[in-house]
C-alpha cells in the first residue's frame, strides 16, 4: 500500500519503492527534491518501516532495514524523527553509521523530548531517533518519558518545513493503531487513535488560514476486521491480521475534490499529491496488468 500511495504503482507483498519487474519507482520525495520542495518523514515506528520506506526507499523486501536507513540518509529528507536509531547507528557495523555524516552535513541530532522544541526552533535540517526500534505505545510509557508523542514530532516537523521558501511535502505515521490492532488490544488501541487524532488536530491547526495547504489523512489498510458494538470500548474484533475493509480519506485543500463521495484506487493518492508537487492537475493512475 505505501508503495502504491508513495510511487503510483501496484508492487508485490513486502517489496518497498520497486514495480512489479523490481525496477525503482520515482517515489514522491524524490519528486518533491527534484521540483525544490523540502520533506519530512514522522513516525512512531522506525523510519526504516514499511510506510516510511514505501514512500521514500527502494528494496526488495520491507525488512532490509539496515540499506533502507542508508538509502534515507542519501535522500536527506529535511525531518526525519521517528525509531530505528539502531539501523542509522549501524547494527554490528560501525562503518555503515549514518548519524555522523548526516551531523556534518547540517543536521541537529536529537533523542530526547525535552531537546525537540529548541532544536525545530533553531535548525534547518532535524534528525530525531527516540528509540532503537518501534517507539513505545503510549499506554507502555511513563510519567518520565523521554519520547515525545506524535503531536509533538508534528508540530516540530511543521516548523522546520514551514521555513522552506517552496513548501513542503511531509508525511506523518502512527505505527501504534497497527500493532494494537494486530494484538486485538482494544485497550492499548485506544490511546493511539487519541494521539494520531492529536497530531491530526496540530496540522490542521497549522493549516487553517493557508489557502496552499493540502492534507490528507488517511489508512494503507484495516486490521483486526474491528467492529464498534456499541459505545466505545465495546467492540468485536474478527481476526489478528489485516482485512480487506474500505478504510476513508479525509482531506482538505487544493485537490481534494478527487476524493469526495468516491471509491478509489489508493494510487489516487499519488495522483493527487504528485500532481500539486508539480502544479498541474491530478492525472489517472497507470493501467497495470495485475
């Protein structure tokens, strides 16, 4: 799905940025860098996971973690904040350690909450690594915290970007829905639908009042066939994986009309962000033989 919504084209299972021949896909950060614009890559997960990577790398499997973290440190994404500390820091192999060059070349590197805001206020490129791996749950985290949530990786990102004199594309993940969706923890579920729907908010915050801004919220696909029974948390869940339930796209901006009342391919979502990357109006997605 990510390398459907992040390259255009339909890929097979596990494979990130590759066509069905496994040839690269042209992916939309590296058409946003090569029509001027910044980006930025939020996650709760590691920056090296499937979304991050299905938009911004090109493997032949998902898991190739340690070459996907070496494919984002060559792409220089503006932002990039999220887990996977351990595949930038090179796993076992300190000659492939990504954290040090991308510091030469002008990044504030930051690992703690309290670092957040006054590094987003004072740098023009930002690398946060909060954790080896996936970032902890919310409901796993205490009081004395030192990853910061969503909201606040969102807002730091968005003041980073908003400096960019020809706009941005940022795209902004909560790992925790899937992986307690997964475990059919509706406990644990809960809070991380609170804080993606607060990092929500904080965008569209930003947002209002700028005439130029798109943002579109949306899912790569359902788990646990989740079912609300009646008032929340009373719900039925049908199976620990994914399914094939229709999930929305809530948009607002310049060419979000495409979505309203409509069924679509998730490549429209390439469409549409592609075609305001390059200012023109959104094309069909590519015929392919399936």
């Amino acid at each position: 799905s990510a390398t459907a919504m992040g390259c255009g084209l339909k890929s097979w299972n596990y494979s990130v940025g590759l066509d069905r021949n496994g040839a690269a896909c042209d992916n939309l950060y590296e058409l946003a860098h090569g029509t001027g614009l910044r980006t930025g890559l939020v996650t709760t997960s590691e920056l090296t996971d499937a979304t991050p990577a299905g938009f911004a790398a090109h493997r032949p499997s998902r898991y190739d973690s340690p070459e996907i973290a070496g494919q984002l440190a060559q792409l220089k994404p503006a932002v990039l904040l999220g887990g996977g500390a351990a595949y930038f820091r090179g796993i076992g192999t300190p000659e492939t350690n990504h954290i040090s060059p991308l510091i030469d070349d002008g990044y504030a590197y930051i690992t703690e909450v309290s670092e957040l805001e006054d590094a987003a206020a004072d740098c023009s490129r930002l690398l946060g690594l909060f954790y080896d791996g996936q970032m902890p749950l919310i409901a796993d985290r205490g009081e004395d915290t030192r990853q910061p949530t969503l909201a606040d990786m969102s807002r730091a990102a968005l003041t980073v970007l908003e400096r960019s004199p020809n706009g941005f594309f940022l795209m902004i993940e909560n790992e925790g829905i899937d992986t307690t969706s997964h475990l059919n923890d509706t406990v644990r579920l809960l809070p991380e639908v609170q804080q993606f729907d607060d990092a929500v908010a904080e965008v569209v915050r930003w947002a209002e009042g700028r005439s130029n801004v798109t943002v579109m919220v949306t899912a790569d696909h359902e788990c646990g066939d989740l079912t609300v029974t009646s008032d929340v948390p009373t719900v039925s869940w049908g199976r620990f994986g994914h399914s094939n339930r229709l999930v929305n796209v809530y948009a607002q901006g310049p060419g979000t009309e495409r979505f309203h009342g409509q069924v679509l391919d998730n490549r429209w979502i390439h469409s549409v962000a592609s075609g305001l990357i390059q200012g023109r109006m959104p094309a069909a997605p590519v015929e392919q033989i399936i």
